[in-house]
C-alpha cells in the first residue's frame, strides 16, 4: 500500500510479488487503498504497453506471432547498424595501439 501511495507503479518480476499481486488486490478489496489510485498508477504502464503494442508477457505475444516478431527484430537490428567509412584506411584498427 505505501509503495503505491508513494508512487510505485511498476514491480520487477521475480519469485514472488512484494507489493502488488494478492497483496494489493486484498488491500483494495479491505479499504485500505483505493481503487482509483490504483486506476492513476496502471494508467501510464498501459498507455506505454499500448504505444509500444506490448502486451503483459511479452512472450505470450512472441510466440502468437513469430514471423511478426521475427520482422521486428530485423527491422530493430537494422536501424541499429552504422555504415562507417574507413577514411585514411583507418580500420582495421591495430590492437597494439589500443588502450585498456
């Protein structure tokens, strides 16, 4: 409850949930937190899940749809590249004149 009151609206994965989950569930269901607080944290995740068509589990999504994700990962590794020109024959680099 003092997490999300504190503004805390994303939770790291792990074994078990610290603060949301059942947790927060029963804290709304007992009064203790409301529920339009908890409407006010989600919004911005879910308004960034949709700008990114992200969905809960990522790889729920992956493997619905492998050749659309596949076709993004191409799409993301070549926007990634960089063409470098090897003016003065400066590459291949000598890696004796590298410093560590």
């Amino acid at each position: 409850v003092a997490s999300l009151q504190a503004g805390l609206n994303v939770e790291m994965p792990g074994v078990e949930p610290r603060h949301f989950g059942g947790y927060l569930l029963d804290a709304v269901r007992s009064g203790s937190i409301d529920e339009v607080l908890v409407d006010e944290r989600c919004r911005p995740v879910l308004r960034t899940m949709l700008r990114l068509k992200s969905t809960p589990d990522p790889g729920a999504d992956a493997s619905l749809h492998p050749e659309a994700t596949g076709e993004l990962l191409r799409r993301a590794a070549a926007s990634a590249c960089v063409l470098l020109k090897n003016q003065n024959d400066t590459l291949p680099l000598e890696p004796s004149s590298l410093r560590r």
